[in-house]
C-alpha cells in the first residue's frame, strides 16, 4: 500500500510573537503566525503577495520558539498541514488550517541590520477571537 506525503517548507517572517500555553497534562504547546511572501506579476509590474499561515510547534520546540523567536524575525519551517473543525459559541462550524511544525530555523541575527521588526514586517490582518486554542 502507498504511503501518502503530507509535507511543508516555508522561509517567512513572524506576524506576531508565540503564545505559549500548556495542555491539561502540562504538555507547552506555542502558536504564531508566519508571514511567506511570492512575486506575482501585475501588468508589466512584479508585486509581491503575502500569505498568512497558523503555526503550531509542540513541546521542547514549544518552549524554543517562545525562548528565542519574536516578531519580525526571518525563520525556516518544516512540517505538516493539519485541518480541524470546531463548533464557535454561536453554534456555527469553524475551521482552521495550520502547520504543525517539527523542526524551525531562525536565518535572521537580531544584530543583522538596522531596521526594527515593525519597518520589515508586512501589516497582519485581523485573526479571530474564537479560534480554541
């Protein structure tokens, strides 16, 4: 029987520092959002389209991405697509579609240039207050 594959790669920038939180049984669990930028040509002009990903690392990655990562900075991600659904407390079904991380590079120095993260990082748009987690 063929195994399915069920991988992903991204290079992009923090939108936001991790939260860290930890499950019943104690187990760190962090979220953030990646920003990936891709060039698309507009006309005769190339532009750049920035696409917004849920990250979420487990354990001692957990507790690495909120020891050493924070807004702004440039990282390499590498895991995989998880889909789940939930019901919101209006009753309605919600999904979300997130990485579930398994290894995480930064390839920034915080001494590497001048600019702080807020002159680097594109603006975030708005996330929703009911997504459980």
């Amino acid at each position: 029987m063929a195994r399915g594959l069920n991988k992903v790669l991204l290079i992009g920038r923090l939108g936001s520092d991790p939260e860290i939180r930890y499950t019943q049984d104690g187990t760190p669990v962090a979220n953030f959002s990646l920003a990936t930028d891709s060039p698309v040509k507009k006309g005769d002009q190339w532009d750049s389209e920035t696409e917004w990903h849920r990250v979420v690392a487990w354990r001692r990655l957990a507790e690495v991405c909120n020891e050493y990562l924070s807004k702004g900075r440039l990282v390499y991600v590498e895991g995989r697509l998880r889909t789940r659904s939930w019901e919101d407390r209006d009753g309605n079904k919600r999904w979300t579609t997130e990485i579930i991380a398994r290894d995480i590079q930064i390839l920034d120095s915080r001494a590497a240039g001048t600019d702080s993260a807020e002159d680097i990082q594109p603006q975030e748009p708005p996330i929703e207050d009911d997504v459980p987690f």
